[in-house]
C-alpha cells in the first residue's frame, strides 16, 4: 500500500479538526434553542443567599399549603365613576375563578378603594404554571370582565411575571439573528471579501452551539441557573469573542500568507504568534467573569460559570477550527481581495494608522494629556449614575401590561397594595409584633393571615410562627418604601422574643441593592488582581500590566459618567439595576484589556527588534485597524441586546457598546501608545527587552 505523500498526510488533521466541527454543529445546534426549558425567569431564584428577605421565601412557605403566584385583578370605570355598587358582582366574578385551571388556595373578595373609584381582588394561581401561566391570566381576565361597566386591569407578581416571560418569548432566535447579520456586515466592510466572514460567523456559531450544549448540561443537572438575562449575554459573549479573536488570528495570517507561499507554514505562524495573546485575553475575561461566584447574588453567580464556558468555547473555536480551514482555503479565503505584504493594514485603513502613529511619535505628551484630559471629564459624572434599583414603571423599556396595571392599582390604594411586606415572627409575640408594625412610619395596614386564607379568621399559627402582611403607603418598588422596610426591620428586631423576618418584593428589592454594594465591594479588587497577574506573565513587566489596567479602570468611570448623562437625559432612566454597575465593570475592564492584550503583545515583539520607539509605531500601525475592527464587532453585538425590551439589558447594551468603542478608539488607540512612547524602555521595567542573543535592545 502506498503510503499518502507529505502534503496529503498534512491535510488530516485538518480535515478531521473540520469533521469534529461539523460535527458538533449538527449535533448541538439546537441546544441554543433549547436553553429555555432549563431556564427560570423566576426572580425569586436570584436572591441573596444570606438575606434576611431569602429567609422570609422559606419560612413562608410553611403558612401555604400550595405555593401560590398571586394576580391582583383591579376594576375601574372608564368614565372615573364611582364603582361601589359593583363590589358585590366583583366579588362574585372572583368566587368564580375559584375552581378555574391553574387557581389554587383562596380566592379573596373585592375591596373598594378608599376614593370608592377602583375595586381589587387577589387570585392565587399556581406557582408552576411556566408556558400556561399567560393562558391562565386570560382566564381571570375574562372572568373578571363579567363585572358590568368596568376596565379590568392585572397586577401583581403573576402579571409581571408573564409580561418578564413574553419578553423573552422568541427572542434568542431574533438577538442571534440581529447580531450575526450585524457581525457579517462589518466583516464584509473590513475584509472585502466574501468567503473568509462566513467562516469566521461559521466558527462563532459552532462555539456557541458548544457553549449552549454545556450549559444546558449543568442547569438540568441543577449545577448552574439560567435565565433569560444570562441566555442573551451568553449568545453576545460567545459570538463577540469568538469574532474578536477570529479577527487577531486572520489578519496574523494574511500577513504571513503575503510573505510565505506555502499555507501550512503560513497557518502555523500565524497560530504561534498569535496564540499567546489569544489565550491571555479570553483567560482575562474568562477569570474575570468567574470572579462572580464570589457574589452573594445569585443571578451574578450564575453569569459567572456560563460566561465562563462561553469564552473557552470561543478560544477553542478560534484555535481550531479556524486554522483548519484556513489551511484548506488558503489564499481563496481572502477572494477576491489578494494578500499584500501590508495586506492586513491595506485592508483595515493603513493610512488612517500610520497619521495616527506618526501624530503620537511626533507629541506623546500631548496626545496622552489631551486623551486623559477627555477621560477625567467624562469620569466626573460617575457619581451620577444612581444604582438603587429600575422602578417597575421602567423595568420594560415599553410599557407593560403589569406596569400600566400597577400604576392604576397605586391611584387608588395604598402604593404597596398587591406586594406587601411579608413578617414571619413568634406567634406568642403576635399582638406586639403587630403594634410595632402599624406603629412604624410608613406602613399603611398589618395583619396576619388568618386560617382558611379568611379575614377576619383566627390567626394560622405554623410551628409555633406566625405570618404578618403587612401594607406599605409607597409604591413597592420605591425609595420610600425601601427606607419604610429598614424602620420596619429595625421596630421588629426590638421585640423581645419575637425572632422576627421581614421578606416580600420591597424588602428582596432592599437586600439586593445592599448585597450589590457589597459584591462590588469585594469582586472589584479581585477582577483587577487576576487581570494584572495575567497582563505580568503575558508582558514580563510590572509597570506596563498596572499602566494598562489602570486605563481601563479609567475608561470604565468615564463610561459610567457617560452613561449617567444618557439614561438620565436622553433614555429617561431614573434609576439602574444594582448589578448594572458591576457587569459592566466586569465586562469593561476584561474586555478593554483583550484589546490592549492585542496591541502590547505586538508593540513587545515588534520592539524586540526594532526598540521602543519604533516598536510602538510600527504595532500600532500593523493591529490599528485589525482591533477597532474587532471593537467596532464586540460593540455591535452587545448592543444588539436592545432587542430585548427589558431596562438593564438596555443598560448592559449601551454601556459595553459605548465603553467599548471609548476604549479601542481613545484608550487603546491613543492613550495608552503615547504613555508608553513617552515612557520610553522604562515602560516595561522591570523586565528588560533584550535580542534573542540576550544582550539588550537599545533604541
């Protein structure tokens, strides 16, 4: 048997490397469609682990004998009449939905607004509802439209909780959609030409197919929690990095394509010089999100490991497949466009780099005080951005059904009417545990639950406890009803005996903007410890890894300082998602260094031969236009997570989107090359940049 020649026993591997790949595309494919039926939208499921308000969720459930997701049915007249007439008809519609699909425990009656100008009633539906949950709410819709001369409107968690489900409803197929085609548009832009972006969106595809298989793996074996939120970054991440690092490696190639003829060797340069960076930036985003499980948070916690898993796929991606079809192609992949020996930057606006190289060769102080200058004014405004929480009127960035519903509820009730603060305390201490809380400032009503779920009824007494609702007069998700809560806690703690808990929506909203406070607190320091630790062994300095993360440090807060001015004044947030800050830092910060990753690596590699100076011009012209083309690609697909219309998603979006072209087109471009220029050799003390003969490099 004759034995394949040499070239041919090259192409194995790669063919088999492409085989597994396609393999794995067909096989786990529709594992990022799937991702939804281990996944909970479920916002009880991401409290804090410690809270004093995740105690009161257990404890509670021993006074139901079925859990229950309460819809809060609020009548009014569409004249603004009176509706006191109609109480009995509403109470009778309510008695109805008794027996109806999906409604367990007691319905209650109708109550009439003090201004006599709304009735509500509570129907407790099943907490398990999932798909069947929207059908179940027409269903009381319809029966509480039996009330004659009425508006019927539905409130409460179960309505908020179907409007959460109907956002997320169809989308992973529309984001992926959105930000594929807005990836494939910029690589068609930056390389010209046809072929090399469908492989490079090919790869991106089959490492998110890979990441969605194993992700769905662990959450059915209860090993990580998904929800919509991490599915949506999830898809973001992974196609992001997956191009980003992608872009490195090709234009690595294109500029060994043009000076080798044999595309073995010319794949095989590319992939060691490249590679380093490669894995050094997805180790800084990859460790940074897994800084998460620190979090008490447990929707922080669940982003970490998946997010984490989402960038491995995406390195794996890029360091196998892509060279494997690289070898295949060869110079086909680049058609029509033909490699030059400058191709790379040809490709990628050479001309527009080297103006800017030689504007920081010809003033690097200026350059650098100008550029910092901008940065600190932009930072100035950091302190603006407020993270106490979204109001409910501004969770969905158009106006939900739920949050119309709660606005009409809050007119003509007590604004905590429908989520009221949940006590669980000593029943011997019931009397004086209920004083306390009417006594507090800012509580509109206490009262236990009775057996049998009646007013009025005898207290229901569950192992010696017993289970207060108490009413608050400002809206749930308010300030004021959050400070209601921490007097509240403070008047209930003071009672002797009484081992008192305050839980409930208000008090989850409360402990969640504390244990926020406090993750920002400990997982900050930490994302920059492991990012320096990446940057020294990567540079083999000490001054250039705390130069550079201290940039992007800096162009996070001139980002929130931004940002701060945008929601305010042009979106018209009030207010951002606690967790807004710190996912922002975490992607922020790991992803700004992925680009100064890409461009120190290659300034360190072109100064080993040329020194400093030219070294740093000659990396800024040779990856300028390669990394804003891969800034640009990250910013696109994050903000493609607009699609979503939730509030902190919009966040997330513009604030990655916004960051992330602050610092490829300033930071990276600007900044940190005339730091360096005008720094000099001490820049990479106290490493030494030395020939391959050992002795130093002199500029």
């Amino acid at each position: 048997m004759t034995p394949p020649s040499p070239r041919r026993a090259r192409l194995l591997v790669p063919l088999l490397l492409l085989a597994v790949w396609l393999g794995i595309g067909g096989a786990l494919g529709p594992f990022a469609g799937r991702l939804g039926e281990v996944a909970t939208n479920d916002q009880a499921a991401f409290l804090p682990r410690s809270a004093e308000s995740t105690e009161v969720v257990t404890a509670q459930r021993a006074f139901r004998q079925d859990e229950t997701l309460p819809a809060v049915v609020v009548w009014t007249d569409p004249a603004g009449a009176d509706v006191g007439d109609r109480r009995a008809a509403a109470s009778e519609a309510l008695a109805a939905l008794t027996d109806a699909p999906g409604v367990t425990g007691t319905v209650s009656p109708a109550l009439l607004s003090e201004d006599g100008k709304a009735l509500q009633g509570v129907v407790p539906l099943r907490p398990d509802l999932g798909d069947q949950l929207t059908d179940a709410l027409d269903r009381v819709r319809t029966g509480a439209e039996a009330v004659p001369g009425t508006t019927v409107h539905l409130a409460g968690p179960a309505a908020s909780q179907a409007d959460l489900s109907d956002a997320f409803a169809g989308i992973d197929g529309l984001l992926l959609a959105v930000a594929l085609i807005t990836v494939l548009a910029i690589l068609l832009l930056v390389y010209r030409s046809v072929l090399l972006p469908l492989v490079i969106i090919l790869g991106a595809v089959f490492a998110l197919a890979l990441a969605c298989a194993v992700t769905y793996a662990l959450a059915d074996h209860d090993l990580v929690r998904v929800d919509g939120q991490v599915q949506g970054i999830l898809s973001i991440l992974v196609i992001g990095a997956a191009t980003d690092y992608a872009l490195l490696l090709t234009a690595r190639h294109r500029e060994e394509l043009a000076t080798r003829p044999d595309r073995f060797a010319a794949v095989t340069a590319a992939l060691r010089r490249s590679w380093g960076a490669v894995v050094a930036s997805a180790a800084t985003v990859a460790l940074g999100l897994l800084a998460l499980l620190l979090s008490d948070l447990t929707n922080n916690r669940a982003l970490g490991p998946v997010g984490a898993i989402g960038i491995a796929c995406a390195v794996l991606s890029t360091l196998t497949f892509l060279p494997a079809v690289l070898v295949l192609l060869g110079r086909a992949a680049y058609w029509p466009a033909r490699p030059h020996p400058d191709a790379d930057a040809r490709g990628t606006g050479a001309g527009v780099w080297q103006r800017v190289a030689a504007l920081v060769d010809r003033a690097p102080r200026r350059v650098w005080a100008v550029a910092l200058a901008g940065l600190l004014a932009c930072a100035a405004f950091a302190p603006a951005l407020t993270s106490k929480g979204v109001p409910l009127d501004e969770t969905f960035v158009n106006d939900a059904p739920s949050v119309a519903a709660q606005r009409t509820l809050g007119e003509h009730f007590p604004g905590g009417s429908g989520n009221p603060a949940v006590v669980v305390a000593d029943a011997d201490r019931l009397t004086e545990v209920v004083a306390a809380a009417r006594a507090t400032d800012g509580v509109a009503s206490a009262a236990p639950v009775a057996e049998g779920g009646r007013p009025g009824g005898a207290p229901l007494v569950v192992d010696g406890r017993v289970r207060v609702d108490v009413t608050l007069r400002a809206a749930a998700d308010s300030d004021a009803a959050k400070d209601t809560v921490a007097r509240l806690r403070t008047a209930l703690h003071a009672v002797p005996d009484a081992d008192a808990l305050v839980g409930g929506y208000t008090a989850q909203q409360y402990d969640t903007l504390r244990t926020a406070e406090r993750d920002r607190t400990l997982i900050v320091p930490v994302v920059l410890a492991v990012i320096l630790a990446v940057l020294t062994l990567l540079l083999r300095s000490l001054l250039m890894p705390v130069l550079l993360v201290a940039t992007v440090a800096l162009n996070f807060f001139a980002t929130l300082g931004v940002s701060a001015l945008v929601f305010e004044h042009v979106l018209g947030f009030t207010g951002t998602d606690p967790s807004v800050p710190l996912y922002g830092f975490v992607f922020l910060v790991a992803l700004g260094v992925d680009y100064n990753i890409f461009l120190m690596s290659r300034v360190r590699e072109e100064s080993l031969r040329l020194g400093v100076r030219r070294g740093v011009l000659r990396g800024l012209t040779a990856t300028g236009g390669v990394i804003t083309s891969a800034g640009v690609v990250l910013a696109a697909t994050f903000a493609a997570l607009g699609v979503i219309p939730l509030a902190f998603l919009a966040q997330i979006a513009f604030i990655v989107a916004f960051g992330v072209l602050l610092d490829t087109l300033v930071v990276r471009s600007l900044l940190v090359p005339a730091l360096v220029r005008d720094i000099g050799r001490l820049s990479w003390w106290p490493g030494r940049l030395s020939r391959a003969d050992g002795t130093p490099r002199a500029d």
